[in-house]
C-alpha cells in the first residue's frame, strides 16, 4: 500500500504491527551478520516510517508524532548504513532506539489498546 490519502487507522496499525516484528528480526539478522537481510528489514523498516509520517501529516496529527515517525526513518536508514559498513555495535544502537521509541510512541498514538 502507498502513501495515499486512503490511509486508514488499520495500515497505521498493520505498520506498527510490522515494526515491532521487522526491528527484532534486524536485530537478529545483524547479530548472525546477515547482511544482506539486516539492510533488506531496515529498508523496509524505512518505508514503514514514511509511511507513518505521511499517514500523521494527512490526518494533521501533532507535530511530535510526525517527527517521532521521521526520528524512526532515519534510524533505519543509520542501521542500513551501518550494516553495509560492518558497523555492527552502530547498527544495534540504531536499532535499540526504535524499540524504545517504539514504547514510548505505542503510549500515545497506538490506534486499537
């Protein structure tokens, strides 16, 4: 699904879903070294993000939402980054931050408690 302005709650809530599962996986993929899958999970880890900020731009979401979902973007592309680098102790620490993130966002914008 794009970034359109069909966006609903529910894809907000399917790309949260996601995150949760693709940020573990590219934790487990960079601990394995499997680069080529860490970049592919951060890539689409990425998409997710956009995806988000879009959906909290058109629905004129406060703007701690909107860079909260950007914050996460640019963490993913830092994993990406860090992973075609073989910084791996970087990659991790980019990944950490989105799960904590992740916590702290799922108090006040999750969709469905």
């Amino acid at each position: 699904m794009g970034t359109s302005s069909a966006a609903s709650m529910l894809d907000f809530d399917i790309w949260m879903r996601k995150i949760d599962k693709k940020i573990v996986d590219v934790q487990k993929r960079i601990a394995q070294k499997d680069d080529e899958a860490a970049i592919q999970s951060a890539e689409e880890i990425e998409d997710l993000y956009l995806k988000m900020e879009n959906y909290f731009i058109q629905i004129k979401h406060p703007e701690e939402a909107v860079q909260m979902s950007r914050e996460g973007k640019e963490a993913a592309a830092i994993i990406s980054a860090s992973v075609r680098n073989q910084d791996y102790d970087k990659g991790v620490l980019a990944a950490v931050s989105i799960a904590r993130a992740c916590s702290a966002c799922h108090d006040n914008y999750r969709p469905f408690k």
